[in-house]
C-alpha cells in the first residue's frame, strides 16, 4: 500500500443508498474515489423496516401453502420433489417437504416440527397463528413502533393465553371409564382431520390399547416411537388392519432349511444373539504355511467346529427360537430345522428390542456361558400370511408394553398417509395420559381465551394496549379458517361466536359446528383436545413471531461457484499463490524469490500454464 503525500487529505464519505451503505473514498488532489467493498460482491443485505415487513410477507406466503389442509374438512396436498409423489393434510410433512429457501420463513417450519416431535397434533393451527400474528403486528411495523416494544406485549400475551387455557382445562382421571372415554374422544378428534377419518371406529380403540399397555412403565410412554411398531402392507381393505399385542416383524431373508422349521410353538424358549452364525472363511490376504496336506485339513476342520460349537451352545441352552441381528447361514438354519428350533438372522435392530422388552430376553453377543437367566418368553409364537408377506407374531407376552399396528391399504400413498395420522393421534393420546386434561376443541379455547385477552387489554395504558388486541384478534384465525375451509360464512359465524362467548355464561366451549355451518357445545359434542397442544401451540407461534419481528438487518451470502474459491482467497493473502496480491506486491515477491532461486508467485510468462496431475497444480 502507498500512503498519499503528506499534504493530502483522504475523505470517507458514508451514504445511504437504498437501504444499504456505501462507503467511498476520494483524494482531494488526484480526484480518485475506490470502492472499499466490506461483502462479497453479489450479497444481497437489507435493513429497517422494509425488510421486518418483507420477512412478514414470505411467512404469509408460507401459511397460505398449508392454511386449506386445517380442520375436518381441510383439503390434502400433493407434493412430488422427482423422485416420490406424497399427498398429505399433515402441516409438518408438507413444511418438511417444501423445502423453503427464505431464511425468515424457515423458521415455520422449526415451530411446525417442533410442535410435530412435541405434541404430534396441531402442526398446521401453529404455523397459521404465528402468521397470524405477525400480519396483525404488520401496522405497528408500518407505523413506526419499536419492535422490541410489539415483542415485550406478545410476549406477555401469550404468557397469559397459556396461564388461562390451563385453568379452563378440565382434568379427569385415567383409571375410570370416563378417564378412557376421554382418551377415545381425543384419539377420536385427531384423526378427524385426517384421511382415515371415516374409520375412527376401528383405529381409535387401537391407539388407547397400544398406549395404555406403554402407561404401565413408569417411563414406557417417553419411549412411544420405539415400542409401538406400525407395519405398512400394500393391499386389501384398511378395515383389515389389526392391532397385535405383543411384537411382529416382517420374515427375513432366509436359506432352504427355512421352511422345514416348526413354525408354531406354545410358552417357547426365546434367545436372541448379536451374532453371525455363519461359516467364516479366512481374509483373502491371510497366510497360512503348512508342511504337511493333513495340516490344512486340520484348519478346515477347525473352522467347522468353531460354527458346530456356537450352534450346540444355542440348542443346548434350551431355546426354541433363536433371533439374530446378524446373518444366519444355511449350515445354521438346516441345524436348527433338524432339530426343531426356529430361527431368523437379519432381524432389524428395532424389532430385536422389542422382543427383548416383551420377553423379556437379554441380547446376547457371545455363544459362550449362555444360561436360561438370558432366555425370553412368550405365550404363543407363530408364522402368520398377511397380504403376500409373512410375519413372525410374539403374543401373551410377559412384560406386555410393546404393541404392533398392522395396516392394509390399496396404495402406497395411502397407507403412508395413515401412518402419519396414526402418529399424530398417538402422539394426542400420549399427551393426554401425561397432562390429564383436555380442551375443547373446534376454535373454542381460541375464542375463549380472545375474550379474555380483550378484557385485560382494557387494564393496560399505552401502545401495549393495542398490541395485546391484536393479538387476542389472531387467536381467531383458527375458528376463521375452520369455517373458510368447510365453505362456511366466517364473519356470521365468527359474530356469533364473540356474542355467546361474550353475553353467556355457559358459551365457554361454544365452537364452530362443521356439520351445520354454525356454532355448538364442542365438549359436549365430544371434540376434546389434550391441554398441551393449545399451550405449546401458543407459546411456539409466539416464540416465532418474536424472532422473526427482532430482526434488524438480513444479510444473504451469494453461494461460490467455484468450491475451492474460499480456499483460494484465504490462501491468495498468506502464501501469494491466489488471486489476494495486488500487481505491485507480486511482482515484488516475484523478485525477491527470484533472486534467492526460489518459486514465483504463480505469475507466469506468457505460453506458460499450470500442470494438472501427478506433482501439479
């Protein structure tokens, strides 16, 4: 770098330009103004209010993607990325599979996951009440209020919506039959939504039973995914799906001997192995040296009896049925049939556990020592024909906290989409049996809770005042939407609402009524809704809402086109092989390296280029 003479002065002019900040330089005596450049040419950054309030208009566009799939009478979507076609009502499969490049609006889909891992239920009313919110916040914005001051009054909103949807809960006791009524009706209300909505009737007793028999550990719910296994086969009527009580796996890979095996066995013996009962070879690069032929003999013979002794110590032990999650060879299986023992390698580590929960076997990774302390029970096994695939059924068995859902279905998509309801209700059910307390759903705890929020807004003097309405005015977007989605009128309904809720004392649970386009009793009716998916649902919209309105300045790095361009850079200003030096300082360092016999810096003569390969650049 050169510094200008003495006399002349360097003036650093900063000024805005569209929203974004030049700085330029200019030499009073040569009249020169370069760029100092800060980002990397292509970034796009903008700042203030007109990119807070473009940040709010991407979310909008985001909620009008998922805001149709919302209640009984929402609509599915179809979503095809090329390679699988997915068709959906489920608010986080369609966020996870939009895959949104808008750094603002991915944060819908965080909350919409979160709330899917969380609760199960309510992944769609989320995305749509944190939207909601931030639209009703979009005037503030607009009018020059303080973001941090919208965020201190949403968050103190919501700190009371959530405080008031716990007090109107009604809590009731699992061990009564109203208890288990209750949990149908949620389980019941959470497929309503969903594709097989018209089959409540069979699914809903399914999911209580597979749940409750988790309820009997103390932690058996935390583990839900990993104890209810749900089998999805293609074909038949999804009225032949069916709940096993026990654990069931698909058949495995298996050699010849397989079908001469028992496949029936009444309170059998139950070992389950982590390893390979299989003749190993030696490695291709082993050596071994011999002097005599009968020498090599004697290794084969060894390597047979290493097999022959892990098979006796299997049969000896007094299983009946050997599982294991490594291979099973032919040797092994023609052993076990002859011998009248079932067996099967290959099983999937999930499904392994699961025997073990409900046997109450210990997987073993060694052949040696093994004693019956080790070994499982049950009080049936057999090989059962669902569809065209075979399946190995545990039932009876001791420690009965493992259940499995088999599901038919005509098609791929369908049983895929019964899946997700599955989970989702499970999910319900589970926070149901956690919280002990329900709600009332179809926009009545939402309606319920404004009311509440309008009046206490009254209590408040200042701008929070009108944060606090508004606010409370979002809640309505899910009643709102529940009407638009039915081809219902939302205003008159949504008029009707304010007035019961308001006027009568006993319009607490007043919500919309699908079937008939108007208002009704939804806890009467039977629409209940565990208590933490409302208050998760409103602390996570919230919690969105606050991010997204605390940004100031968003700054989008350009992606390189060229991988090692980083590289090149950072390397350009340490060793002077890149691009980094200046003219001037290259050839200085070309000079220097010259003289003491060295590299130049990569400026080479004219007819001169770079090696590629072996020694090259």
């Amino acid at each position: 770098f050169f510094w200008p003479p003495s006399k002349q002065k360097i003036i650093i002019v900063v000024h805005r330009v569209d929203d974004k900040i030049q700085y330029n330089s200019s030499m009073n005596g040569g009249g020169m103004r370069p760029g100092i450049i800060l980002l990397r040419e292509g970034t796009d950054t903008s700042q203030g209010k007109a990119q807070l309030i473009s940040n709010i208009n991407a979310c909008q566009v985001v909620s009008d993607a998922v805001r149709t799939t919302l209640g009984p009478r929402g609509m599915d979507k179809l979503v095809a990325d090329g390679r699988r076609v997915t068709i959906s009502n489920d608010g986080a499969t369609i966020m996870r599979l939009l895959e949104i490049e808008h750094p603002a609006a991915k944060t819908l889909v965080d909350i919409s996951m979160s709330q899917d891992a969380e609760v199960g239920d309510g992944t769609t009313s989320v995305v749509l009440l944190a939207v909601e919110v931030l639209k009703q916040m979009k005037p503030f914005v607009e009018e020059g209020v303080h973001p941090q001051i919208i965020i201190r009054h949403i968050r103190k909103a919501s700190s009371l919506a959530v405080q008031k949807v716990r007090e109107l809960a009604v809590s009731f006791d699992i061990n009564t039959p109203e208890g288990e009524e209750m949990l149908l009706k949620t389980a019941s209300t959470a497929l309503n939504s969903k594709l097989i909505a018209s089959h409540q009737d069979l699914f809903a007793p399914m999911i209580v039973d597979a749940v409750l028999s988790l309820s009997q550990e103390v932690d058996g719910l935390d583990d839900l995914r990993g104890m209810i296994a749900i089998k999805k086969i293609p074909g038949g009527d999804v009225r032949q799906s069916f709940l096993v009580k026990g654990v069931a796996f698909k058949k495995t890979f298996s050699y010849a001997g397989f079908e001469q095996m028992t496949k029936n066995f009444t309170n059998p013996k139950v070992l389950l192995l982590n390893v390979e009962l299989e003749l190993k070879n030696e490695k291709e690069n082993a050596e071994v040296r011999i002097e005599d032929p009968e020498q090599y003999q004697s290794i084969v013979d060894a390597e047979w009896q290493v097999i022959y002794d892990k098979l006796d110590a299997c049969v000896n032990c007094g299983a009946n049925i050997v599982l294991s999650k490594l291979p099973v060879g032919d040797l092994a299986t023609q052993y076990f049939a002859d011998r009248g023992l079932f067996c099967a390698g290959r099983v999937e580590d999930g499904d392994l556990k699961r025997v073990a929960k409900a046997t109450g076997a210990t997987i073993q990774t060694s052949t040696n020592g093994i004693f019956e302390g080790v070994l499982g029970t049950c009080a049936n096994f057999e090989e059962k024909q669902v569809g065209d695939e075979r399946f190995n059924l545990f039932t009876g068995c001791p420690n009965s906290l493992t259940t499995t859902m088999i599901l038919r279905g005509g098609s791929e998509q369908f049983i895929a989409e019964s899946e997700r309801s599955i989970h989702d209700s499970l999910m319900v059910v589970k926070r149901s049996l956690k919280s002990k307390a329900v709600v009332a759903g179809g926009g009545a705890i939402e309606m319920e809770v404004a009311k509440y929020l309008k009046e206490h807004a009254l209590t408040i003097e200042g701008k929070g005042q009108l944060v606090v309405n508004a606010f409370a005015r979002a809640l309505e977007i899910v009643p709102r939407q529940l009407c638009d989605n039915a081809g219902f009128d939302s205003n008159d309904i949504l008029s009707s609402l304010r007035r019961k809720h308001t006027q009568d004392e006993n319009g607490t649970w007043y919500g919309v009524d699908i079937e008939n386009g108007d208002i009704m009793d939804t806890f009467v009716a039977g629409v209940w809704e565990p208590r933490d998916n409302k208050s998760n649902s409103l602390a996570s919209a919230s919690e969105a809402a606050c991010v997204i309105l605390s940004i100031d300045e968003t700054v989008i790095n350009p992606r390189s086109q060229d991988p090692g361009a980083a590289n090149g850079m950072m390397g350009g200003g340490m060793g002077g092989q890149g691009p980094g030096l200046s003219n001037t300082m290259a050839g200085a360092m070309d000079a220097v390296n010259a003289q003491k016999g060295g590299s130049r810096s990569g400026n080479l003569g004219n007819g001169v280029s770079y090696l590629k390969g072996r020694g090259g650049g």
